[in-house]
C-alpha cells in the first residue's frame, strides 16, 4: 500500500449576512382601547384579543423586503406557541381588498392586515416603522 504526505491546511469561509432574508420593516398593532390595561377587543371578533405585550409590540410584525429593499410578504411572530403567522395586507379598514403587490409600502405607511390560526382571525392596524433587522 503506498501512503502520500499532504501538508496540514485549514479553510476558513467567510460569513457574509443574506440581506435578502435579514432586511424588514416592523408594525406594531395599534390597539383599540389601548388603555383598557393593554387589552382590546378585535372590531370583527370580540372573542379576539390584542395585547400590548403581544401584536403592540413592534417586534412582532415584519414586513421582509427582497433584494431591492420592497417588502414581499408580511409576518407575524411571538404568537403564544402559534409559531409564525403570515399576513395578508388590505386597502382599508373593511377588510375587503386584500394587496397583493407589497411593494407600495414604505416605512409611515399606515396599513390594515390579519392574521390567523385554526378558526381565528386578528384585524390589525398600524404604522411601518423601517430601518430594522430581523433574523
């Protein structure tokens, strides 16, 4: 059996972030009876809640952009062992037409979408909030 000798050499890789995956814009729900000790009840569903500590939180909805910084799609995380919802955006606040095309919306925007899991569904409002990263 012949052996060769080779030289001991090591590889590193670069990490390089995938701005495609890390960029979005955040929403936070803005409540209706904010000040009823954070909880509100859902216009088209009093069964449903928002809380500040949930959908108020800036953190827990994103809007993730594609390569040319225009969102894509729309998400909603921290959801009490729901795991990530998508979302589905709307003109207005009747719920009726839904956007299709997300690329309209920038940062100030105010904009209307729901969320949902098994028979639920959230009616959300609020204001786009750029410049924020989430992995």
């Amino acid at each position: 059996m012949k052996k060769t000798w080779r030289m001991p050499s090591a590889r590193v890789e670069k990490f390089v972030a995938n701005e495609y995956v890390a960029a979005c814009w955040t929403v936070a729900c803005d409540i209706p009876n904010r000040e009823n000790k954070g909880i509100g009840s859902d216009a088209f569903d009093s069964d449903v809640k928002h809380g500040v500590k949930e959908c108020g939180q800036v953190s827990h909805q994103y809007l993730v952009l594609d390569a040319n910084g225009k969102p894509v799609e729309m998400k909603e995380t921290n959801t009490q062992g729901m795991g990530i919802l998508d979302c589905q955006v709307y003109t207005g606040p009747d719920y009726q037409t839904r956007v299709t095309d997300l690329s309209g919306i920038n940062p100030g925007d105010y904009i209307y979408w729901t969320s949902s899991h098994d028979s639920r569904v959230w009616h959300h409002h609020g204001s786009v909030q750029g410049s924020a990263n989430h992995s």
